[in-house]
C-alpha cells in the first residue's frame, strides 16, 4: 500500500510537470472562485505521520497505531511539567 501511495505521488508529480498540464481546459473558469473558509481549521487539525512500511504491515488502522502509543505513554513516568498541565 505504502509503495502504491509512492508510486501515485510520483506519477502525480511527473504528471505536473509535463507541459500539457499547464492549462486548464477552457470549460473551466475559476474567475468567481473563492477560497475555502475552513481550509485553514482543517490543515491545524491534521497531524499525520508516515508510517514505515515494516510497521505499516503490523498496524493496519489509525485506531490501532493510536492504541499502541497510548500504551507506551502511559509507560513514561509524567514529569512535572504534564503534571501541570493536567490540573
């Protein structure tokens, strides 16, 4: 999946920079387009993280990556700092 994901991003970019891609079609008109009010609450949202493709293949969901590293904070003794934090 990791390398199907790769091998898109790459043909997407090659793609991008080939010069028949440099104008739109004349159907398409952006001139009464506005930009996208919550795009800038969705970009602060997100907070992705490529995974290794050994580690890909053991987790197959979000849910169980979040599982897994919820279990190793919990193993971290807090510091003072968190400690503050929570209260």
């Amino acid at each position: 999946m990791q390398e199907d994901q790769q091998n898109l991003k790459e043909n997407s970019m090659k793609n991008s920079n080939s010069k028949e891609n440099d104008t739109f079609r004349d159907e398409y008109d952006f001139s009464d387009s506005k930009p996208n009010p919550y795009a800038a609450i969705l970009r602060s949202q997100q907070n992705l993280v490529q995974l290794e493709p050994d580690v890909a293949k053991y987790y197959k969901t979000s849910e169980q990556v979040n599982i897994a590293l919820r279990a190793i904070i919990s193993a971290f003794p807090k510091s003072e700092k968190s400690m503050a934090e929570t209260t």
